[in-house]
C-alpha cells in the first residue's frame, strides 16, 4: 500500500509530515486532505481575519501529487 504524506501551511508556516499515511491510492489520499481541511475550517477560522492554509500531498518519492487550500479573509466594509 503505498505512503502519503500530507504537509500542511498556515498562514506561510510549513509542517512537513515526517511520518506519511498507508492509504490505497491518491482518491483516499485527496478524501483525508479534504476532511483535514474540514477540520482546520472548524477548529481554526475563528482565530483571525486573515487565514490560509494549504496541504500538499507528496509521495514516498517526494513528488507533490495534489494541492488543496482553504482561505479566509474577514474585510469590514468601506
């Protein structure tokens, strides 16, 4: 089964994830970036106007596979 390993931005700080996940393939692999961002929309918007996170799926080679993002940006009007 092959390894995936998902490195997470938040707001320009980079967490490269040493360890990687077991998952089937790259169908899996987007499911568990996307229910991670899920959980970042819940567990870490209400910190701030200005958030973005970014998670970037590697391979055990290295290579990016996939690239998901969530953004939020809270402007008064003008």
């Amino acid at each position: 089964m092959p390894r995936f390993y998902f490195d997470v931005t938040d707001t320009g700080r980079t967490f490269t994830d040493p360890e990687g996940t077991e998952l089937q393939g790259i169908k899996e692999a987007r499911k568990e970036a996307l229910a991670t961002l899920g959980g970042i929309a819940r567990d870490e918007l209400p910190d701030g106007d200005v958030r973005e996170f970014v998670i970037r799926i590697r391979s055990e080679e290295g290579s990016v596979l996939l690239t998901a993002s969530l953004s939020l940006r809270v402007e008064p009007p003008s």
